[in-house]
C-alpha cells in the first residue's frame, strides 16, 4: 500500500512548526521555529509581534520540512493546521498557508483543534496507547480532565473555572523575577526549594467536582510576596517557587486520580505544556504505580507546541472522513 504523509501546521501561539508524519505514528520531521527570545522582553507573549514573525517564518519552514522528509508536495496525501484556540492572527497565518497550500496542490485540508494535538501527543511518544484512555491536558491557556473514548471523541469531565494550570506558572514566574516562559524557571528553581515551607491554598472547589480554579492560588502567592515587602523581608525565591508548584501538583494529582478510581481505566496520560514539569510527571508515575496503572506522558519537545501532534491529530480525524474546504475559519476561543 503506498504510504501516507500528512504536513501539519502550528502556529497558534509563539512557536512556528510544520511537520511531515508517515503512515499512522512515524514523525519524519518536526521542525519548530520558536519566538520565545523575542518576546521573553515583553514578558509574555504580543500578539501583533507573533503574527509577523509567523509569516516570516512559515513558508521557509514548508520548503524545509519536504526536503528533510525527502518527499515533494506530490508526495503529499493531507495537510492538518490548527483552527483553534489560540490569537487570531497567528492562527490565521497558519490557515492562509494550509490553504494556498492545498489549492495549489489539490490536496486535502483538515482544520485540527489545537487541544486534541495536545493529547495525541501522547501517540507520537508512547506507541502502544490506544483509547479509551483518562488524560490530563495542561498547556499555558487551558486545564482539562477528560476521558478518550476512541481517537476521535472525547468526554470532558472537568476544566478550569479561571486561569489555566500554565497561565499561574508563568504569573508566579512573573512575580518572582523569573521571566517568561515561566514554567521551565520554576520548574528548575523548585528543585533547590522546599515545597512546605509556605502553606498555599489547595483550591478543590465542591466535593465531586473535577473542575479547576487557580486564581485563588496565585491571590494567595501574590499576596505572600506583597506581605514580606511590606515587611521588608526578603523572600526564599525558590521556597515560593516550590510551595506554590507543589499547591498547583496537588489538585492535579487528586483529581486526576480520582478520576482513575471512579471510571476504573488502567491508562492515564498527560499532555501540554506543563506536562513536561518533572515533579508533576514523577508524581503522578509514583502514584499511577501504586494503583496499577500505566501512566504516559510525551516527550518534552512533543508537550509545547509543535506540528507533529497537529499532524497525528489531523490524520485521526481525516480516517474517520472528516476535512474542511477552503472556506476554513480560525476559531480562537475553541473549546474540547
Ligand atoms: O501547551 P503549551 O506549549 O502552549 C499552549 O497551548 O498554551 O503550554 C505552554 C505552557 C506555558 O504556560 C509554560 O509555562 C508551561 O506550558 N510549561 C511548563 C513547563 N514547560 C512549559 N510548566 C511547568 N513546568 C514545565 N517544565
Ligand atoms: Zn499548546
């Protein structure tokens, strides 16, 4: 049977990525063209800056991307962009050169909800995992908690009532001096801190929800530092960094084992970008062993945003006869 390519393009948020994806699960190529130097001076994120950067950045990639997978664009069987969430101008970026791309080539198109790239992610890294499974989706602007049922449809059990697990990473990160990303600063900074030296609130919400709610933790750690100012005492950076991670890992390793113990799945994975926290991950391996549960999660680089996990997203979805037209839109505020 010949072979199958799928080109995907990301760029939703401040990372340029195409990828080319062989067959079902085999990345040929993943290239990811980062922004994070430009705006790390900013200290998030602009939105106009991301937009330009990605049209610069785009159609190079392209090029790039075919000549390391050694195919042309007639080699080429689908191409996957995501539609959403994510800024609108970025996004419309990406969807411009899919479809220029496709109506030049003839080829089809299939607009990919950003989100479920995150979790199908975790088929890239991990190629023994099949649905149904539970996973936790951690990324900077989203939190869910939601069941698999097959590789197209999932059930969302829970999600954030505020701000996302990554958005109060970067925020504390903020506040402490460490920069933006924040996630990576704190992440490392915490391994040289003490996780109980500040008792910060652990948000649980009612006491059958699965629902998030961060913004109560960052109040709290905001107003720790706003305290020892005004006290003119000098705070333990890496004591905050580690007692607030380490609020945050808690509620997410409740509630998601929780989850485990009330459906009775024996797989959990986890994707976005603050799954690539290593506390998290050596958490919930320990406590997914204890229960006798295969824990997944992908690799770094397939936890941050790239085009491979828009590409495995995109064929899943095309298998099952899904594609768009050219009449594809952007849909920044799409949900799971
Ligand atoms: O999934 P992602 O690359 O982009 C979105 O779709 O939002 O996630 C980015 C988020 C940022 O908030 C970043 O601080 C966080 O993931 N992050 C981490 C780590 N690496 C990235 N958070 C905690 N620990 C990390 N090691
Ligand atoms: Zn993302």
């Amino acid at each position: 049977m010949k072979d199958f390519y799928t080109m995907g393009i990301e760029t939703s948020c401040d990372e340029s990525s195409v990828s080319i994806l062989k067959n079902e699960r085999e990345v040929l190529v993943n290239l990811i063209s980062s922004q994070i130097d430009i705006h790390k001076e900013f200290g998030g994120v602009v939105p106009e800056i991301a937009s330009r950067k990605h049209l610069e950045a785009i159609n190079p990639l392209i090029d790039k991307a075919l000549k390391d997978a050694n195919i042309s664009y007639d080699d080429l069987d689908l191409i996957a962009v995501t539609k959403g969430p994510g800024l609108i101008g970025a996004l419309l970026v990406g969807i411009s050169a899919a479809k220029g791309l496709s109506l030049a080539t003839g080829k089809d198109l299939i607009g990919v909800n950003h989100m479920q790239g995150h979790i199908c992610a975790n088929y890239l890294s991990n190629p023994s995992l099949r649905p149904p499974f539970v996973t936790l989706v951690v990324s900077g602007g989203h939190t869910y908690l939601c069941v698999v049922k097959d590789y197209t449809h999932y059930e969302v059990v829970g999600k954030t009532r505020d701000d996302a697990a990554g958005e109060s990473f970067d925020k504390i990160a903020r506040s402490i001096g460490l920069g933006y990303p924040g996630g990576p600063k704190i992440d490392k900074l915490s391994k040289i801190g003490n996780p109980k030296a500040i008792d910060f609130p652990r948000v649980m919400l009612e006491k059958d929800s699965y629902d998030f709610s961060f913004s109560g933790l960052k109040t709290a750690v905001l107003n720790y530092i706003n305290n020892s100012k005004q006290k003119n005492e000098e705070i333990v950076k890496e004591d905050v960094a580690a007692s607030f991670q380490q609020a945050v890992i808690d509620v997410l390793v409740e509630k998601s084992m929780r989850l485990m113990d009330e459906t009775g799945y024996k797989d959990f994975a986890i994707s976005g970008g603050v799954a690539a926290n290593s506390t998290l991950r050596e958490t919930l391996k320990e406590k997914c062993e204890q229960k006798g549960i295969n824990f997944y999660y992908p690799s770094n680089i397939l936890c941050t945003d790239n085009a491979a996990m828009i590409a495995m997203a995109g064929y899943l979805n095309y298998r099952e006869g899904e594609k768009s037209d050219n009449y594809l839109k952007v849909y920044p505020n799409l949900e799971l």
